[in-house]
C-alpha cells in the first residue's frame, strides 16, 4: 500500500531516508515544474527544488500540516527558497506549470498554496487566514504538541 | 523561465540529479527529543513506582541500547498488571442493556462505520490482539515502526506505549490499545486536534455523533452525557464527555481549542487517558 502523506511524514520523522526518496518521487515533478516558472535558470531550479526537500527532511519532526498534505507545504518551502524570484520572474502566472496538480488538491490545500505563492503570504499567515490550526500528523497521538514550522 | 519546462527524458535525468544529490546531502538525524523524553518518563514512573508497584513498568519500553537486565525479551509484550490476575469472586454483574445492533459497513469507508459500545467498524472491544488486522488493513496503514539510525525497530507501532496498535489514513487515526491480550479501548481520532473550522468525516454513533460534532449535538443526542476527568492543573484542558452504554463508555474528547470532537474512546472507563502513546 501506498504511503499517504501523515505516514510518509512519520518515516520523515524517524530518519527513514527511503521516505524522503519516496517524497521526492512524488513531489519533485512538480515542485520542478514550479520552480521552472519563477527561476531564471535551469541552476537555480535544481538549487530551490533540492533545497525544498533538504527542508522537509530538516524540519520534519515539526511540520505544520493544517491539512494533512504535504505538497503545499513543499511549494510553499519552495518559494521561499526562490526568494524574490519566487515572485515569478517571467513576469507571468507563477502556478501556470502546476494547475494539474493543483486541480488534484482539495480546496484548502489549493487555496493554500495561492495564499503563499501568488499573494506572498508566508505559511502560518496563510493557514491562519484560511481559520487552520496547527494539526496534521504530530498532534493526533496522545498529547505530542504540534510545533509551527519557522521558516 | 519563459521556456517550456523539460520533459520526458530530460525531466528524468534531471531528477535522477537532483534525487542524488538530496539524498547524499540528507545528514542521518538522530532522534529528537523522544530519547529524553522516554527518559523522563521513566524517571516520572519510577517515582510513581514506588507508590503504584510495577504497574508503570509495562509501559517503559526496553530500547536497544539498554543495558541487559534480567527482564523480559524486548519482544515480549509488556505485560500488565490487572486485577484479572488475581483471585476475586464472581458476582453476577448485572446483564447489560442490549445495544442496537450496528449496521454493516465498508471496511474501507469509514464514515459508514458505527461507533458502539463494541468498538467502530472492524476495531472490536475484546478481540484478540491482532485479529482485527486484516479488517483493518483493508482501509488504514499500519503507523510505521520508528527506527533507529541502524535500522533497529525501537517501537513497533511508531509509539512508546507497545500496547497502542495505531492504524492511520488520510483523514484520521484508528488506535487499537490491547491488555491482557485483547483490545480492551478503541480510540478515533480525526486528521486535527483542533477540529474548528470543517466538519470531519468518520464514524458516528447510532444517535449521529462522531468526529466534528458539538458539544450541544452530544447533549441533544444523549442527554445523559457526564463531563469527566478535569484536570485544573497539570493536565489537558481538552474536556471529556462520557456516555454509558452497556457497562461500557463512549467518551468524546473536545479540544481546548476547538468547539467540537477531535477523538472518541470507547472502553471500560469515563475517564480515558489523554496519552496513550507515552
């Protein structure tokens, strides 16, 4: 069976590399496929895509996941790596290369991922403006407290 | 970049790239914090050990790295002790009101599941440990073991209590907690602790309460709920609502934060343990 995203973050947090393998089989391609619309360079995709997951694995153990998945999280991390150029330096639509993949979300997650890649918002701003709690995976066994991730 | 974004081979062998390179740079990460917390806990239940006999021992999990002691395998069950154990005389007790019987379900669907005074879905009061599995596994995962950087299982179901048998999906958790060698609790709980803002999916009572239910819609479906375990100091500030059924307790738990039900026990007591996983 398919790991879902709370399980996948479980195995994240136990230092299960394989996870972050299998994250990264699932997420890069898109991650990829936005980050090529707000870099300059093919360089610079490969630097923020990889970055993005270095923080996944890195942060981990305090992931805030209102909704439970992790891609907006990811494109969110993601954009942040980009820095200003996650602005979208080309001038255009910054999601214009990830629409398929957003359509997959639910609603939240995708309003999610507008909040912070088209209108700036950072993670918790967004969340908390979307009325989310900390939640997701950490806080569902016994009283393990949910940490905001800083980015 | 205003060009097309690589595809096809191109696209692979730049993720083959980057995969590499993530994965060589990903720094093997000890565990945080869990050590010294099961350190502490120790440490708390020894203290309450010297009170409470060795009752606290069966939830200290014996680690790779502990020393050898003349104690039970790692492997074995942690056992407990409970007054089943010891001798005591059979009372009549008097025989339970029958509880509606709860209609079929889809194991993989667990919003068609009925929350009873027997369990929900395929989680049963009284089975033997592990002969739900199969149900269950049709519709939830199994929580990961967590590992040590060896590869050495530390905890099986991911959690320091070996007694909690957790299973997960998308949207929520299924917790099976053994003793003696049967589920003596089932606990639900819904994808947040803080289910305030959506409405969540799972499973009901008979009466139509379940995970994402209020306060008021507990009253209204059962109007001899009781507030239990308040803990003013040092404990949760989540609430508790018990329902009795049968001899048996379904217990919604409310979060401080939320107004409505984030986790529903059901099991032999009102007052449910808010952490089962330590």
């Amino acid at each position: 069976m398919t790991d879902d995203d709370p399980s996948l973050v479980r195995r994240l947090v136990s230092g299960d590399k394989a996870a972050l393998a299998t994250a990264f089989d699932r997420f890069a391609p898109a991650l990829t496929r936005y980050a090529w619309a707000v870099c300059a360079t093919p360089a610079d995709v490969e630097h923020v895509v990889q970055e993005s997951f270095l923080s996944l694995w890195k942060h981990a153990d305090g992931l805030n996941l209102p909704t439970g998945r992790l891609l907006p999280w990811l494109l969110a991390v993601c954009r942040s790596h980009a820095g200003p150029r996650g602005a979208d330096v080309a001038g255009g639509e910054p999601l214009r290369l990830v629409q398929q993949d957003l359509l997959a979300l639910p609603d939240t997650d995708r309003r999610l991922v507008e909040l912070c890649l088209v209108e700036g918002r950072t993670w918790s701003e967004a969340a908390q403006s979307l009325g989310l709690r900390p939640g997701g995976t950490s806080s569902r066994r016994g009283s393990r407290a949910t940490k905001e991730v800083q980015r | 970049m205003r060009s097309e974004p690589p595809v096809g081979d191109d696209l692979q062998r730049m993720l083959v790239s980057m995969k590499q390179n993530v994965l060589e740079r990903a720094e093997p990460r000890k565990r945080r914090g869990r050590r010294t917390g099961v350190a502490i806990a120790v440490v708390a239940l020894l203290a309450v050990g010297a009170a409470g006999g060795g009752v606290a021992l069966g939830l200290i999990p014996t680690t790779p790295e502990a020393a050898p002691v003349s104690t039970p395998s790692p492997t074995e069950p942690a056992r407990t002790i409970t007054p089943s154990s010891a001798p005591v005389l059979i009372t009549p007790t008097p025989t339970p009101t029958p509880t509606p019987t709860a209609p079929p379900y889809s194991a993989t669907d667990w919003s068609t599941w009925t929350i009873t005074a027997d369990g929900a879905g395929p989680a049963t009061l009284g089975s033997a440990t592990g002969a739900d599995d199969a149900a269950l596994r049709e519709g939830l995962t199994p929580a990961p073991p967590l590992v040590d950087d060896t590869g050495t299982v530390i905890y099986q179901w991911g959690c320091a209590n070996p007694n909690a048998r957790i299973w997960e999906r998308s949207d929520g958790t299924v917790v099976e907690i053994v003793g003696d060698g049967v589920v003596q609790t089932v606990v639900i709980s819904g994808a947040s602790d803080s289910s305030v803002t959506q409405p969540e999916v799972g499973p009901k009572t008979l009466a139509g309460v379940g995970l994402g239910s209020t306060l008021d819609e507990i009253r209204a479906a059962y109007p001899n709920v009781v507030q239990t375990r308040t803990d003013p100091v040092g404990g949760t500030a989540d609430t508790f609502w018990a329902v009795p059924d049968g001899g048996r307790f379904i217990v919604f738990q409310i979060p401080a934060v939320g107004t409505s039900v984030s986790r529903v026990y059901v099991g032999a007591t009102d007052e449910p343990a808010y952490d089962y996983c330590s």
